[in-house]
C-alpha cells in the first residue's frame, strides 16, 4: 500500500508552513536521486563469491544499504573478512555501475526546478566519494550540485549530523531554510540531529512501516510530488 501525507492535509498545518521557502535542498544518493541497487546486489554476490560465501538475494541486499559499505559489509561478512571484502566491494562497484545506475522518476525535473529558481543544491551521502563522485557523472547531473560530501569525508557518517552541519556550514544558511530529502528512517534521524526538515521518499531502502515510525516533516511517492510542492509555492 502507498502511502502519502498528501498536500490538502498539510497545506494549513504547522507542518508545511515550517518547510516553505527553502533556500537550501540537501539530497541523498542511493533511493532517493538514483537507483543502483542492481549494481549494489551484483557487486555484492561478487565480494561473497570471490571470499567463499554464498549468496543472498536482492531484498536482503536492498535493506542493508544506507550506511555506507563502513557498514554494509559487516553485515554480510565475518570480522576477519571484512577489510578483505571492502577491498573487493569498492573496486568491483566501480565496474558494475556502467549500465547498472539509473535516475529515479522525477529526479532530473526536480533538480532542474531548483536550480532554476536559484535555490542551493547539495548531496550528503554516507557512499565513498569516489563511486559517489563517479556516480553522479555517469548520470549527467553533476551541474545541478553547489556542494557534496561523502561518508569518507566525515568523521561521523549519518545518521550522525556532522554532513548535515558541514553543508550548512558551507552555505551560511540557517537551518530553518533548509531540507533534507532521503529515502531512509536514518536520513529522518540525520534531519532531526541536525535541526532541519525531513522530506522522505518512498523509493528506497526503508520500509513504509520504518518511514512512518520516524516521523518526517513530510513522506512523498515520488519525487515529482516535490516538484509539485515547488509549482504550488509550498517549498
């Protein structure tokens, strides 16, 4: 079942009133701008191959994703393996991105709004920067982005704030101006550390049931729905 906080319900809250007019829009990668997932499984099964574990299946792989591989391959992996298999995982995902990473819908019409209204663009994402990096260039939307920062740029990955902070930093912005839009429980924690709104889409690693228990400002389908905020003057 989709589920959606629709704009008739907010457009009087104390909700919606708190995320109009933003000046500065952070975004997430993974779920939320882009889909890899295929490429994050294949890359994946690869590592467990190559160290003599046996497979797991999308779904399991799709869940764990969002932490950064810091993370993501202690999942999969004994203690012992886990440098070994990082090793493997980044330089293989380097290869498996080509053909395997695409923009979610709306994706591209939403950073064009924003950057045609003169609104600040940056990526926060707890991905290494070189695949983030390398990712965003594949996809062509690179002139879209002020400012980006990656797990491997930070002491504190999310849902520590310190990416949040550092972008708010750069800007000079105040956090009442800004927003965080995810795809994660996590990213909503991020938001909430930080001081800042949480827009949250539904397209990415975290269940429904997660999304509503973390309480965002706002939960959108899609991202054309964030284009239609921005028609409508509610961001």
């Amino acid at each position: 079942m989709v589920y959606s906080r629709g704009l008739d319900f907010l457009k009087n809250s104390s909700i919606i009133q708190s995320i109009m007019k933003k000046k500065l829009f952070i975004f997430d990668l993974d779920g939320t701008l882009m889909d890899a997932y295929q490429a994050i499984w294949e890359t994946l099964l690869y590592t467990l191959a190559s160290l003599g574990y046996g497979p797991v299946d999308f779904e399991t792989a799709k869940r764990a994703v969002g932490h950064g591989d810091k993370y993501y391959i202690p999942v999969f992996f004994k203690p012992e393996d886990v440098e070994r298999a990082r090793k493997i995982y980044r330089e293989y995902h380097l290869k498996s991105l080509n053909g395997k990473v695409h923009l979610l819908p709306g994706a591209k019409q939403l950073l064009e709004k924003l950057k045609n209204t003169n609104r600040f663009i940056a990526v926060a994402s707890n991905r290494p920067s070189e695949s983030g990096l390398l990712i965003i260039k594949k996809l062509g939307i690179e002139h879209f982005f002020n400012y980006t920062i990656f797990g491997d740029q930070v002491t504190n990955q999310k849902p520590d704030p310190e990416m949040i902070i550092k972008v708010l930093q750069f800007f000079k912005v105040e956090k009442e101006n800004a927003v965080f839009i995810g795809d994660m429980d996590i990213d909503v924690i991020t938001g909430k550390k930080a001081g800042i709104d949480t827009i949250i889409v539904t397209t990415g690693s975290s269940t429904l049931d997660q999304i509503i228990e973390s309480n965002p400002s706002k939960i959108c389908n899609n991202l054309f729905e964030i284009v239609d905020m921005l028609d409508k003057q509610l961001l």
